[in-house]
C-alpha cells in the first residue's frame, strides 16, 4: 500500500491552491492529488463563457501535466474516492487503497438536480469540462434552447445560447436576473440587454418538471404558468456540498461538511476546504476565491501552522450581452 504525508480530494479552486502550498511550504514531503475528472485540474469558471467556441478539454488547465510530477505530486485523474477509513488512516479508491498522515476533502460542490425523471441527452448542467462541450455539439444543430435559472450561470448560459444564434427562453423564481450578485439599479440594465438580444426572460417561474413530448424529439419545462416547449434545456439551478464521501465515512456533516474556523473537521488528521465546507453560522461560501483562501488555510493547518480562516469580501465579474458586470462585498 502507498502511502503519502498529504492526500488532497478534489482538484479545484481549494485542492489546487492547498498542493501548492504543500509543496511550496514543506518540499520533499510527499502529496496526492486526486482528481475525479479525466481532464487536468482547470478553472472551472471558464466552462460557461466558453462553450460555444469549444475547446481542448485542457485548454483551461492550471498546470501542464509536467508540473506536477516535477514538484513532488502525484496526479490521479479519472478515479472517485470511495471510502476513507478513518482510524486506519485509509483511502480507497476505484482501482487502490492508499494511506495518509493528512487528508484534505475539497470535494466541491455538485449541481443541484431538483427534477425526477430527466430526458436521457436532452440536458445538461454546464457544471464540468466534458458539460461544456457536450453543449457546444449540441448548440450547432438547436432551434431552440431553455435556460432553467437566472443566476450567474443561468446568465452565462444564455449567451453562450444566444451567440451560437440559437433562440433561448431563461426562466426561474428570482424576480431578476442575477439577483443574488446585483442590486436591482445594476440588474435593469443587464434585463434590458438580455431581452434586447431576443431572449425570452420569464421571471417568477417555478419548474414542475421537465418532460419528453413523445416523437417530436422536443422536451415540455413544465411551470406553474404554463409549459414551454424546447429541444434541449441547460439546468443552472444552484449547486450543493459534495459531501458523500464524508458522510458515508461518518465525517460529520450538515449542508457541508462541518469545520473549525481553522478548517480542521472533528475527526482527527481530516480537513476540509472550498464548497463543500460548512462553517460556523451555517455558512457555505460558494465562490472562487474564497475556495482559493480556504485551501491556503486548510494547507497550513496540515503543516501545523495554524491560521484562522475569515471569508474575505467576494467579487463576482460577469460579460455577457455586449456589457460588464462586476459586484462585490
């Protein structure tokens, strides 16, 4: 059985950061990276902006492959972790066991899927790399397209949709469009542009469900107002704590998985970092940056240098529609 002084789950914002800091801070010691994606750790952010010009699946990669192993890392791509053993100090994963001294769990976050019963290839979350250019082949051969949420990424969505010529219908509960990120002053002109480029914005709209329409080879959103007809949905309904793993390790866990203002969980030599963290009050931070400084965080308490983690202000910087959003706090 290998074993290694730092084992990381999770290859994004908060994974990424927290290897750097490891091999930075303690060289020589050695580290795992595991990685549930067959592509290269990447920026996730640039899925959605990107789909309909496609891409390489590693085009937005962090690294190049020759990083890691010339910095002391060991990359998995491509496996899940299944299960630790917490005493033992185990981790197995789809083809091996290893064990740890440290573990890291920066197991993101997961799409919400609110819908029982979706088409088979009629949707997609836009939530990965494979996701962004599953729409990018489909945009080239769609008359019509919905948009389900109107969030940052529901946004986003729509003009990727909208570039590729594509009619688009966004519909969700908010009573504006990136409600959470703007304030109504800085929402209306953003409205305005994304009605002006012809998309239907429907507000105020709560999905039922999302049914086939039998040999049409088209799909009914099916709303509290009435149903809309499509050939192809993107679901941009929010995301949830990745906590699976913990939670069938019996890490305790509530929305996230729960952590110390050090990021340290309760059971010993385990911490956790980034989307999937819950933290005092309940808090789920959901952002880029802030997974960034979480995995800063959590890497230094591996090391023993404690540091207490305070969410920093966000920024949120969004282009879409021939304009420029930015917000922060």
């Amino acid at each position: 059985m290998k074993h290694f002084d730092f084992v990381i789950v999770g290859a994004g914002s908060s994974g990424r950061t927290a290897v750097e800091t490891l091999e930075a801070e303690a060289p020589g010691r050695s580290i795992l990276l595991i990685n549930s994606e067959e592509s290269l750790p990447y920026k996730r952010t640039s899925i959605s902006k990107n789909a309909v010009n496609g891409y390489q699946m590693d085009a937005f990669a962090i690294h190049p492959a020759a990083w890691y192993p010339e910095h002391g890392v060991e990359l998995i791509n491509g496996q899940a972790a299944l299960r630790i053993d917490t005493e033992a100090h185990t981790l197995s994963l789809e083809s091996e066991t290893i064990s740890y001294s440290k573990l890291l769990l920066a197991t993101g976050a997961r799409p919400c899927m609110p819908f029982a019963d979706l088409p088979r290839g009629k949707w997609s979350a836009l939530w990965t790399a494979a996701d962004g250019l599953i729409l990018h082949e489909k945009l080239s051969g769609l008359k019509k397209l919905a948009v389900v949420g109107i969030g940052v990424l529901g946004v986003e969505a729509a003009w990727q949709a909208v570039s590729a010529g594509v009619d688009t219908v966004m519909l969700g509960l908010d009573t504006r469009p990136m409600m959470k990120s703007l304030d109504p002053m800085s929402a209306e002109p953003l409205e305005m542009a994304i009605r002006k480029a012809g998309v239907e914005l429907l507000t105020r709209r709560k999905v039922l469900s999302i049914t086939d329409i039998p040999d049409t080879g088209k799909i009914s959103i099916n709303t509290d107002s009435g149903n809309i007809n499509t050939d192809y949905a993107v679901l941009a309904v929010g995301g949830e704590p990745e906590v699976s793993l913990a939670r069938s390790s019996g890490i305790p866990s509530a929305k996230g998985i729960l952590v110390d203002s050090s990021l340290k969980t309760t059971v010993p030599d385990i911490w956790a970092a980034g989307d999937c963290a819950e933290h005092a009050g309940g808090l789920v931070t959901g952002l880029w940056h802030s997974a960034e400084n979480q995995g800063y965080v959590a890497a230094l308490g591996m090391l023993g240098k404690s540091m207490t983690f305070e969410n920093p202000p966000f920024r949120l910087k969004c282009e879409v529609f021939g304009g420029y959003w930015f917000s922060g706090g």
